[in-house]
C-alpha cells in the first residue's frame, strides 16, 4: 500500500471516528426502503406497529437516556413533533435495550414527552431497522410506510423540518 492511500484511509477513519464521538450529523439516504415490520412495546405496555404508522409522516428517533446528543436533542424533536403533530405527523422514541426501563420512564416522565416512547427490551427492533448500534439513529418514514431519510447523530432541524413540510404535502 502506498504511502499517500495509507495516509488517505488513516484521515477517513479519523474523519468517521470523530463524527461518531462528536455525535454531529452523518446522515444517509436509505434508497427509499419501507420500513421494516416491528412490533413496539410502548411504555404503558401497550404495543404499535410499523403497520400503524402508515398514513402519517412518522420520526422514528432510537435513543438512550446515556446519549448526552440524544438527551440535548430531545427537546427539539418534541418541538418538532408539536409543530406538525396537527397536520398528520407523528414521533415514536425507541429506547435502546441497554437502557434501564427505569430511567426511561423517569425520562418521560419528567420531560411529559408528549409522544410514544418504545423500549426495544430484547434489541429486536434496532436490529430490524438496520441493526443500529449507534445513537441517535432516527429515520423519517412517509404516510405510505417507506423510509425516506436516516440520521445518525442530531438531524440538521432546518433541513428536517423541510422535508417534513415537503412529505405532509404530498397525497398518499
């Protein structure tokens, strides 16, 4: 390997490593795949289905209450979520299966998060939905159930709130 590819792929590495420790926005279109068939256990035991979403534009945010960009980005997608709730929008919080329930609930709780949270308790929905590991992993999903964007670390809001406005337009 030459001296200028082995420095090239040493940099991108870097480049990765630090967006992932930065938790800054990497995000990645999705080819447009419908989102996967899961099953959710919200917290009052009830359950969803991705089946349930269909029909509204949907954020699907996987979190942690560990994630500090999870917890800082957490008060902007309940703003987000209140500006569109009207018009056919919605937001689902998968917490990721390390997460105590506890601390969960408390979370929920104490911040009144006024849409669904999921526990993933057995790590099955994470690994549907792409086998994310790293968080805030969130997908913006269309009325007709397909995936339209993922983030991996906090979405550009400016640019989310965009292509909500786009989706919500748009007839099923």
């Amino acid at each position: 390997m030459s001296t200028s590819s082995l420095t090239r792929r040493l940099l991108l590495g870097a480049a990765a490593a630090a967006v992932v420790a930065g938790g800054t926005l990497a995000f990645v279109g999705t080819g447009n795949a419908a989102a996967p068939d899961s099953e959710f256990v919200l917290l009052d035991g009830s359950r969803t289905s991705t089946a349930n979403l269909r029909g509204k534009v949907t954020l699907v945010n996987f979190w942690a209450t560990s994630c500090t960009t999870c917890v800082g980005e957490m008060p902007r997608i309940v703003s987000t979520y209140e500006k569109y709730r009207a018009r056919g929008f919605d937001t689902l919080a998968v917490a990721m299966s390390y997460d105590p329930p506890s601390y969960v609930v408390n979370y929920a709780q104490t911040r009144k998060l006024p849409f669904s949270v999921a526990i993933d308790n057995t790590g099955a929905v994470a690994r549907a939905w792409g086998d994310v590991k790293l968080t805030p992993t969130t997908y913006l999903v269309d009325k007709r159930g397909t995936i339209v964007k993922r983030y991996v670390g906090e979405p550009d809001f400016a640019e989310l709130h965009a292509l909500i406005e786009k989706l919500l337009a748009q007839q099923v």
